[in-house]
C-alpha cells in the first residue's frame, strides 16, 4: 500500500469536503460516498456502464451534487501484487475522467471487496437477483471505507509523532 500517495491525497483533497469512491467494473461503476467527517463510507450508485462520456458525465453530476472533494479508486490488482489488464483500464479511464472532473483522485488496492462484500450479502440471505442490485455499490464503499481508515491511522499516527517530537 502506498501511505505516501494516501497522505498527498488527504492534503491534496477539499478538508471538509466528501468523497466518492468508486468500483469501476466492466460493466458497472459502483460508488460510494463518504460523510463530512470522512469517518464512514455509504453505499450510493451503480451505475450501468454505456459509453465512456455519459459514464463520466453521470460521476460528474454526483460529485457536484454532493461537493465531493476527492475520488478514492479501486485499484483491481492481481492476488500477487502485479498489474494486468484491468488495472491499465482503470488508469485509462482516471486519465481520460481528469479534464471532465478535475478532482484529486488516489487507487487503493480493492483486492478480494468484491468476494467480501458477496459473501456478507450471502450470509445476510440476500437472493441473487439482490446482490446483484447491491455488490458493486457495497464493494465501493468497502473500498472507500478502507482508505478513510488509512487516512485515519496515518493522520493520528503522524500527530502522534508530532507530540513525541515536541515533548522531547
């Protein structure tokens, strides 16, 4: 995980501001949005993926809506670490949303949300035709969810540095 890239995304995003994340799939992007306070991440959409443009234009007009400050993208890496095809698409699309919706965006590694997610909505007794409605907006805000915790470990543990240096 890249705490570099987590903390120049908390500095980088609006403070105060929410954020959106998302779970771009091939045939669906999930998104998630996080309170004020970027403590808890609430499932929100799915959108049906059509064409890149009014996929774009539909993040676009959510992220007005909800004075989103940043964008928290699930990165699809390999069980292994490695990049392979669907890690390219998803960089492809950030470069290609960048001048649409000029926001700070950071990956964060989304590696098994999905199974997660899918197994909760099973053990819930969800029928399929359910989870189908609710997988791809759930594993956007477990992913969401996860970097707000990060954030959150980085920021209290560099105050605490902070304070031991001070105090010394």
């Amino acid at each position: 995980m890249n705490f570099d890239a987590i903390r120049a995304f908390a500095a980088e995003s609006r403070g105060g501001a929410r954020l959106i994340g998302i779970d771009l799939g091939t045939k669906t992007i999930g998104l998630a949005l996080s309170d004020l306070g970027r403590q808890i991440a609430t499932p929100l959409e799915t959108i049906r993926r059509v064409k890149f443009t009014p996929d774009a234009q539909r993040l676009a007009t959510l992220c007005r809506q909800h004075a989103v400050g940043g964008l928290v993208v699930g990165l699809p890496l390999n069980m292994d670490g490695s990049e392979g095809p669907r890690v390219q698409s998803t960089r492809a699309f950030m470069r290609n949303l960048a001048p649409i919706l000029p926001l700070p965006h950071v990956f964060f590694d989304e590696r098994l949300s999905t199974a997660v997610v899918t197994r909760a909505l099973i053990e819930a007794d969800a029928s399929r035709a359910r989870r189908g409605e609710l997988v791809d907006k759930l594993a956007a805000a477990y992913i969401l969810q996860g970097c707000l915790d990060v954030m959150r470990n980085l920021a209290d543990a560099d105050a605490d540095t902070e304070d031991n240096f001070l105090s010394d």
